[in-house]
C-alpha cells in the first residue's frame, strides 16, 4: 500500500520496490537512487533496516537513507557510524501520514538534510565505544576480519595468513562473541560480523 501510495505522488519517482535485503542490495537501481525508504523490522532473521542502509551507502555513497518504524527511533541513530549519519532521517510509523509527509521527508533527506540529530543520544561516544570494540580484537583477528570483508571465505583466509582452516574457525568464532555477541542463531554470523566490523572501522578512523 505504501508503495501505491508513494507511486501516485507526482513529484517523486519510485524507482524500485524490494521484498528483502538480498533484491535491494543487487538491485542496479539503488546505484542512480536519491534516497532509500526502509521499515527498520525486516526479514526476522536477516538484516535490520539501519543494517541495510549501511550496506546500501557502501554501494551508492550519496544515497539518503530514511528509517521508519513502529518502535521509538532515538536509539537508531546510534547504530549508525557517526561520519555516515548526515543524509538519514528517522520517523515513527504513523496511520496519519499523508503521501505528501513521506515527500517531504524523502526530499529532505535526498539533499543530505537529514533529522537524525533531532534523536541523537548526546551522551554516546561512538567513536569511543567502537575503539574500543577493534581494540579488543587482536591483530591476527583484525586481519581476519579484513579479508573477510573483502569477501574471501575461510579456505581463502587460512591460505592467505598461512594458518589451518579449523584456526581460522576458531578465530571466527571469537570475532562473533566480541562483534555479534547477542545475534541469534538463525542470523548468518559471518555477514553480520562483517557489517559491524566495517562499521565500527569507518567511524573509529581506522579506514
């Protein structure tokens, strides 16, 4: 319905319309996208909204990112590196918001110029917290986790540090409890280990 709606207003071109994380992030359209809508609650055992909109910004760096969702937004923003946060704008979903509210917000979020630090936490220190996150990782465990975010699979990992396959395991598994510790069982660990590695990354300076 939503998408009907937006679809009728005259000023704005909806470019693609996507059931999952997967059809959005190989979708040819989000490269030439102004600004991406996104329900914060996703697929039950994929990515969150906030989890997609990173991945969306690392394929197309000028894309607005707007999340929406039935919960209270202000702590969203605080899953958002804090270099990326200009151009995202958070709203609660509401039964009373016209076509021409979504318009708005959309368009001022496409220019850069979004709400988030109308939510912001003052009293997070992301950079801190995510320092201090790679510092508990160790060196051979960083350089672990930089291969695997260059898509290499454990095999590759193994070869390429000169360590055993089950080593590299192992490894993993420790990665896991310090990037993804509260993850559920259903969630592929590796992804989701990949994302916030690159994330925590970005906003420390580290990249």
């Amino acid at each position: 319905m939503l998408s009907a709606m937006l679809d009728s207003v005259e000023k704005l071109e909806l470019i693609g319309s996507f059931a999952t994380t997967a059809e959005a992030l190989k979708a040819p359209e989000v490269l030439s996208a102004d600004a991406a809508l996104i329900d914060f609650a996703l697929e039950r055992d994929g990515l969150n909204g906030v989890e997609l909109g990173i991945a969306l910004r690392s394929l197309n760096l000028n894309i607005g990112i707007a999340i929406y969702s039935q919960h209270e937004v202000e702590p969203l923003v605080s899953r958002v590196p804090a270099a990326m946060r200009p151009g995202w704008s958070f709203f609660e979903k509401s039964a009373f918001m016209t076509a021409q509210d979504y318009l708005g917000i959309l368009n001022q979020t496409a220019l850069g110029k979004g709400n988030w630090q109308d939510f912001e936490q003052t009293h997070t220190d992301d950079r801190a917290n995510n320092v201090s996150l790679l510092l508990a990782l160790s060196g051979r465990q960083r350089a672990v986790m930089d291969l695997a975010s260059a898509g290499k699979s454990s095999v590759e990992i193994a070869k390429t540090l000169d360590m055993t396959y089950a080593y590299v395991r192992k490894e993993l598994s420790r990665i896991y409890a310090v990037l993804v510790p509260e993850a559920s069982a259903a969630v592929d660990l590796k992804t989701a280990a990949v994302l916030r590695y690159l994330e925590i990354a970005k906003s420390s300076g580290d990249r």
